[in-house]
C-alpha cells in the first residue's frame, strides 16, 4: 500500500468528529494552561499537552487503525535501501515520511524539557519509535523494521537540531545551552 493510499484509507476511516473533538480540546486545554499559568510556564505546559496529544495520535494511526494481517519483522539496517536501488521508489517516500512525523517529537521536547540533553531527547523518539514498531508487530498491523526506527530517530534529531540553530540565532550571545 503506498503512502497516498494510507492517507485515503485514514481520511476515510477515521471519523470527522473524532479529528475535531481532539482539536477542540486540545485547543481549549491550552487557552486554559495559557491562561492559569501565563507566560513561559503555561507555555511549555500547553506545548506539552500538545506533544502528548500528537505522541497519542501517532500510535494510533500507525498501529490501532492500520488494518490487521501483516505480520513481518526486518531487522537487517538499511535492508530497503536495496529495494529502492532495484526500484521499489514507494519507500522513498515512506522513508520521508518517518523523518517527517517524528521531526514534531524532536522539536517539542527540545522546547519542553530544555533541562534534557539533546541525546536524550532522540533517545526518547528512538524508544517512542521501537515501541510503535514492537506494537505493529505484536497486533499485526505493519512491518517491523529497523528502517522506521532509524528514519523516525533522523526525524527527530532534525527537529532538535532545528530548535538549537534557532535558539542559537535566536539568543546570539546568550547561554546556547538554554534548550539543549
């Protein structure tokens, strides 16, 4: 199944309602913290909810709503990079697409946990990431593969490394360190 294929399957099988009551409350949970705790404080908080809140929906989209049947576990690194090379170009794209979900995980950590050191942060999506793989092989629901792991962790070193060139631009002389 390709990428787009996924993408029509979602939009067809998770209900409407379901997508606006997690963007409704979400929003009117951060607008609460905003305005409870203010500042930078209510900020970090409702970016955390956020971050929770997209950790949820990813492990949902990629495991509980996938249909069930594939079963297969492919532990060999890079083991798609041959197929790519005999043209199965489709993986290109899935490949694009686990650095793209995980680069929101790296990004918001940074900004939330900004005591954490940067690997840890990617240590957190790398685990995030095996777990996800370990539950689509568990329940049946897509290849286990070491690929996504390596792509979802790339996705989320990016979103770090995004965050500091930012805050490093951002502060110009200031401790670097702040989030990172």
């Amino acid at each position: 199944m390709t990428i787009r294929e996924y993408f029509v399957w979602y939009i067809f099988n998770v209900p409407i309602w379901g997508y606006l009551l997690c963007a409704v409350s979400t929003i009117l949970v951060m607008l609460l913290i905003l305005w409870w705790k203010g500042g930078n404080k209510g900020c970090r908080y409702s970016l955390g909810l956020l971050l929770a809140e997209y950790m949820i929906f990813l492990i949902y989209l990629t495991t509980l709503i996938r249909p069930a049947g594939i079963h297969e576990l492919k532990l060999i690194p890079f083991w798609s990079y041959k197929a790519i090379m005999n043209g199965t170009t489709v993986l290109i794209q899935e490949h694009l697409m686990n650095v793209a979900v995980f680069f929101p995980i790296g990004f918001l950590a940074s900004v939330i946990f900004k005591g954490l050191k940067w690997w840890m942060i990617v240590l957190i999506g790398t685990v995030l990431s095996i777990m996800i793989e370990l539950m689509q092989y568990f329940l049946s629901r897509g290849f286990c593969e070491t690929d996504d792991v390596i792509h979802n962790t790339l996705g989320c070193l990016i979103g770090v490394v995004l965050l500091k060139g930012i805050m490093s631009h951002r502060c110009h002389g200031k401790s670097q360190n702040t989030y990172l």
